[in-house]
C-alpha cells in the first residue's frame, strides 16, 4: 500500500494533545437509503485499527446546542443546515470578531470521525475561491470532532432551478441562463483544483453548488471525496436489502443516487469521470429545469443510472442549443470512456458555448442599432429623399450582415426594394441607357439585313417589265444607303442620335420612292408603320416622339407630291372605285398576283417576327423584374404583394 502523501494526524486546540488521524480505510454508515436525493455511504466490513491510530471520541457524544464549545472562543447561534456526517451551526468567532459556520459531527463509530476529519482536511487543503475557506480544526469538550469555516450566504442551484420551474418572477429576473452557466464554470475550476491535488468529489450535485448574495460560487459538502492515495477497498460490501437485489457491488459505494455516475452506482472504483458525470447531470438539470433521471426509490433511480439516460435535453427544453446538448450527452455518458476526460472539457466546451454567444448577442445589439437608423432614413426616403434612402438600404445591408434573419431590416429591405425612388439614380439612368445600347445595336444590325433582303425585290419588278427605271433605282439607292447607315450605327456601339436619325430619313425616303410602284395608299403606309415601329423600339426616350414627326412627314410627302404634280400620280378615285396605276412597272398577270401576294406573305412574316420579337424581349424584361420582385418577398414572407 502507499503510503499517505497528507499528513494523518492534527492537534486539537485544546490541551487534550490526542493525535485524531486521518483513516485510511473510511468506513460508510447508510444514510435512509430509500431517499434519492441523499448522499448514501454503504456500511463496510471494519478493519482492524492500529492501537496508535484510534481516535479519541466518546460513545455518546451529546448533541450541540447553542453556547460555547471552545472555551469561550466559539459561541453556537443558529442551525444552519444537517448533513449525512454532521450539522452546521452559524456561531460567532469572539477572538476575532467574525460569524463562522461550525460543523460538527454526529459520529455513530470512530470510522465516521475519520471521515468527517478528512473532509475538513480536503477542504482546507483546496485553496481556491469557490471552495469554503476552513479556519479552524478541533474537539468539543465531550470529544465532538468539529471544524470551522467561512460563513457563506447565498442559494444552491437546487433551490435556484426549483424556484424557476415554478416560475418564480424573482428567480427569473436574477438568474438568466448566461448568469447560471457563469457560475457553473467557476465550480468546474473548483473541481478541477481539487483533481489536481488527487481529490475526487464523488457528490457533486445542484444542492452541493452554492451561489452567494454577491456573485461567489462554491462548491460545498467534501465528506465523499476520494484521496489519491487513500485505500478505500473492502472486500465485503455490505449493502443495505433496498439495493442489493438486482445489483451486482464491488468496492465501495457513495454518492446521490441520479447523480452519481454508473460505475458508483454499482460500487466500482472511481476517477475525475465520476465527477464528469455529476456535473453533467448538474448541468442538464440547470438547462432544462428537471432532474436527469427523474425521482423514483432508490432503487429505480440507480437502476435507471446503471441502464443510461438520454440525455438530449432539447426533448425537454425546446430551443436548447445545440452545443449545450451535446455537453450533456458527452458529459453523462453511461461509459466512462465516452465521457470528458476531466471536468475541463465540459468548461471548455461551454466557455466556447458562450464565446460564441456572446459574439451573437453583441452583433444582435449592433443589427437593431442599424435597423433603427434605417427605419428612420426609409421615412424621409418615402417622401423622395433619395440620399435618406442610399442611408436607409446601407444601413439594412450592415444589419443583415450581423444578422441575417433580422426580420424588421428585412421588412424594411423589401420596402425599399418594391417601392421604387420618385427620380432614377444615375447609376440606374446610366444602367437604362446601357439597356437601350444594347436593344438599338441588336435592331440596327436586324434593320440593315432587312433593308438588304428587300433589294431582291427589284429583280422581281424588272419581271413584272419596268416603264420607269428613275424610280427603281432611287428605291435601290436609298434603300443601300439606309443600311449601310444603320450598320456604321451598330460599329459605333451605342445609340447615336446622328446615324440614328439619318437611318430613319434614308430608310423613309426608299418607302416614300415606293409609292410610285403601288401607289401612295395601302402598302406605303404599311411600310411606313413597320419601319416607325422598328425605330421606336431601338430609340432612346428622348427619341421617340421626333422618329414619329418624322414618318408622318415621310408618309405624306409623296401624297403631297403627287397632289402638286411634282411625281407621276399613282392613285386616283374615279366612279367610286381607287385605281393604282404603277409609275415603274407594268401590271401585267400573272406577275402582278405573284408579286402582290408574295409581298403580302413578305409583309406578314415579317410584322409577325418583329412583332414577335418585342413582345419577347417585354416578357423576358418583366419576367426578370417579377422573378427579383419574388426572391425579395421571400426575405420576409408575411408582406403582401
């Protein structure tokens, strides 16, 4: 056996000078095992003790009571609060002035006097903040081991999580999650103190983690704790008939039952997972407000621990995060190897829990702040404040960024968006005029070839036998001219006014020569109109209503030119019937039906594309506008169209 690395014995201050030690083999007393929510210590078989190592204690010691129990060091008060090992009474420390609290056993044999000496040893010898501070360490005048310790107020997490599942407004106010998982990382640096000096706490527990009345933490009641060094098997359990049935026990047995991890539960040799366990099981029920594994005897409880519990706390607090499931889970482990290897792990992972959440809560705060000057820029924006509304979209760009679902930046996204601006931005006015570029460059290049597809026609009129070449070769002329003009446009990569405009005239000039073929009425004006039509669509705004001014002067020019006999006169109404009478060509059959109806299919053909064509292009244009107006609705699906 090793040899203790503490030290086994301590000197009373008192004159009574009898070395109390430190046990080596701790011997469990059963505490009502047929209560859950007790610490349970399962009765040993008793080793022999050395005859140095038997402590001095009575075998009545009489029950404290307020007064004095150190010659007048030490005045007793008020009961605190009864353990498994002892009670802890509020007492005034007169030679310095100070409330303690003082504990002092209530041993049944010399095996719980060792143990309550251990405990007061662990405890002192644990320096940190959220383990109580121990002062003192002594007997009472009948023998009573005691020892004293900072006073500490505050609430356990039990009676915390109890106060909040039954709503209690205070509790809820005080204690938000971040403030309860703060505090239970600062018990988890207590525990991990203590694995450092080799000590197990094996109780760990919500009514063993005190919160004080100013933000202390601390991790109470050592009594169970297990010492690196310190033999505690026996060979001969003996456990109490509640829970021998169905249980198979080896080694010692001690914990809270739901709490205490499986192997404990079956009275196996534990390590730090035992503890992993309990602060996994503390944990859950900090999160979800609810025991891991709920009351029930002892029985059923331990039995319930040893099978494993689901720990998936989100089916009891909907709305959980994630990563604080997963905690639990990992934490509460049936197997020991599946857990953390130490309680730092669970520290760990919940300060990264926080890290992040933290980050979160404060871009949530930055996205409302960005929300509010945007709402604010979006009402001068609605009465045509256009830099209030740049502000208004820059400022729910910035909110969406820190928070995507952000629901009032994205209503007021969608607002912004639907409702357009009283004046074009020019960065939309340079984007229009890039459109209308584009549209008269692709026109311009379909008008040339049109222009140039209708020269054939000429060698059909030569068929139909021509009178007057003048005419014929004017039409040709111009027509040649119109689209070189439009093709010079479309090198120059942009709607120009000037080979716009001179492409219109030209164009128009060939369709008015024609009227000497067929007359002024009927198929002139219908050239007049396809071509007009063509122009508009490829003109700027700006355009329009002169490219109509003038196809209107073009398509009367030659009914006022023949009316002045400056041309030959192609049409005349006489006994109530219009006679045309071609200038150019004779009108002879069948080419004049062959040319009137092949003209009349060329007509149809191509009204019918181009007509075809633009309606396109709208739909396209309007498919594209409603399909963005779509994505944008879906940011926020409740705003009607």
């Amino acid at each position: 056996m090793d040899p203790d690395p503490h030290p086994t014995s301590i000197t009373s201050i008192k004159d009574r000078r009898t070395a109390l030690i430190v046990p080596r083999y701790p011997r469990a007393v059963p505490r009502d095992p047929d209560d859950p929510t007790r610490a349970l210590e399962v009765p040993r078989a008793k080793r022999p003790q050395p005859e140095d190592t038997v402590p001095t204690s009575p075998t009545t010691p009489q029950p404290a009571k307020p007064g004095e129990i150190d010659r007048g060091r030490y005045e007793l008060r008020d009961l605190l609060g009864s353990g498994g090992m002892g009670d802890v009474w509020l007492a005034l420390d007169k030679r310095i002035g100070r409330e303690v609290a003082v504990k002092i056993a209530r041993p049944e044999d010399d095996e719980d006097v060792k143990r309550f000496l251990r405990e007061a040893r662990v405890q002192g010898q644990l320096d940190h903040p959220a383990v109580v501070p121990v002062h003192d360490l002594g007997t009472r005048d009948d023998g009573t081991v005691f020892f004293t310790m900072k006073r500490v107020r505050g609430e356990t997490l039990a009676t915390i999580v109890g106060r909040l599942a039954s709503g209690d407004a205070d509790a809820i106010k005080r204690y938000s999650l971040r403030k309860l998982l703060t505090a239970f990382l600062s018990a988890c640096h207590a525990v991990e103190v203590a694995h450092g000096h080799g000590v197990v706490h094996r109780d760990l527990k919500p009514g063993n983690i005190m919160l004080g009345d100013h933000g202390e933490v601390y991790v109470l009641d050592w009594g169970l704790a297990k010492v690196r060094g310190v033999d505690e098997t026996s060979s001969g359990p003996n456990l109490p008939p509640a829970l021998a049935k169905g249980l198979t026990v080896a080694g010692q047995f001690l914990g809270t039952p739901g709490y205490m991890s499986p192997e404990q539960a079956r009275g196996e040799s534990v390590d730090l997972r035992a503890d992993v366990y309990g602060m996994g099981s503390t944990l859950f029920e900090v999160l979800t407000l609810e025991p891991l594994i709920p009351r029930g005897s002892t029985k059923e409880v331990l039995a319930a621990t040893i099978a494993g519990v689901d720990a998936r706390a989100s089916l009891r607090a909907p709305g959980l995060a994630p990563e604080l499931e997963e905690i639990c889970i990992r934490a509460t482990a049936t197997l020991a190897a599946d857990r953390y290897v130490s309680v730092a792990g669970i520290r760990e992972a919940i300060e990264h829990y926080l890290d992040g959440d933290r980050d979160l809560q404060r871009r949530a705060a930055l996205a409302d702040g960005f929300t509010a000057e945007a709402a604010e820029s979006a009402v001068r924006a609605a009465v045509g404040d256009e830099r209030a509304r740049a502000a208004a979209l820059a400022n729910v760009g910035r909110a969406l960024a820190l928070d995507p679902a952000h629901a009032e930046a994205q209503a007021i996204l969608v607002q912004l968006l639907v409702l357009p601006p009283r004046r074009t931005p020019p960065e939309v006015a340079r984007a229009v005029e890039a459109a209308e570029d584009k549209a008269y460059l692709a026109l311009a290049t379909a008008g040339a070839w049109i222009y140039i597809l209708w020269l054939p026609i000429a060698l059909v009129l030569v068929w139909m036998g021509v009178k007057n070449a003048n005419p014929l070769l004017g039409w040709v002329g111009f027509t040649v001219a119109a689209a070189m003009t439009m093709m010079l446009g479309r090198a120059r990569g942009k709607a120009d006014a000037g080979p716009y405009f001179a492409g219109l005239i030209l164009s128009n000039i060939a369709i008015a020569i024609t009227s000497q073929v067929a007359g002024t009425f009927i198929l002139t004006p219908t050239l007049f109109t396809m071509n007009t039509v063509g122009f508009v669509v490829a003109a700027r705004r700006a355009w329009l209503w002169p490219t109509v001014a003038i196809s209107a002067v073009a398509a009367v020019a030659p009914v006022l030119a023949e009316a002045a006999g400056w041309v030959t006169r192609t049409t005349t109404v006489e006994g109530g019937a219009v006679h045309v009478r071609s200038a150019v060509v004779e009108f002879v059959e069948p080419q004049t039906s062959v040319v009137a109806v092949g003209v009349t299919i060329i007509f149809l053909i191509m009204v019918t594309v181009a007509t075809g064509r633009i309606r396109q292009r709208f739909l396209d244009q309007t498919r594209r506008v409603e399909l963005a107006m779509w994505q944008l609705r879906q940011l926020v699906p409740k705003i009607e169209r």
